[in-house]
C-alpha cells in the first residue's frame, strides 16, 4: 500500500527507516527502486536480522543498520527523503520530538 501511494518514482531516493526493528519497510522501497536505505534502531538484536532480510532481498549493498539513539544524537542522522516511523513513534518516550526530528528534511514520511 505504501508503495503504491508513492506517485514519484524512487531512484535516487535515500530512506531512513527510525525503529524498524529489522528494516522490512525500508526494504520494500530499496526493493522497488530506492537508491540507499538506512535503519536506525535502539535494539542491536534486531542486526542480524536485519542483515539476513537485506540479503535476502539482494539489497545488501544499499541498506545500512545502525544502532543509535536519535532523540540522544540527533546530528548522527544524515537527511533522508523518505522518512518512515513504524510504530516507534508510540513507543518513544517523546514521540512528538521524534516526530519533528524525523520531519525536519525529508521529501516524505509515513508513520
């Protein structure tokens, strides 16, 4: 359903996925034609994971996983145009923060 509500093509189109445990998200759009792509996460037991759903998806060397607290660090984050907030936003301890940092330069962002 997301993919299908995007009317512009996804080349070119870098994508920040904030607490998407192991990326599946960020993994449709890399899939679909996404240049780059990038989980963000809190829970590094979510890595391997992650990694194997890359591999799978044959998008290893476009997607990136890294453990890191955004509301900590926000500078740690490069910009992305598509920014998707999967239920992190709930579960934060300030998500309406998260959601102005998320929102602060993409293109895009779904939650």
């Amino acid at each position: 359903m997301l993919l299908n509500a995007s009317a512009q093509p996804l080349t070119g189109i870098r994508v920040l996925e904030i607490g998407g445990g192991i990326g599946t998200i960020q993994a449709e759009l890399l899939a679909a034609g996404a240049t780059s792509g990038e989980v963000i996460e809190l829970v590094s037991a979510y890595e391997p994971y992650a990694r194997e759903l890359a591999r799978d998806k044959g998008i290893e060397d476009r997607s990136t996983f890294r453990v890191a607290d955004v509301l900590e660090n926000p500078d740690a984050v490069a910009p992305a145009d598509i920014v998707v907030l999967n239920r992190v936003v709930c579960c934060s301890p300030d998500g309406v923060r998260l959601t102005a940092l998320a929102g602060s330069s993409p293109v895009a962002c779904f939650w």
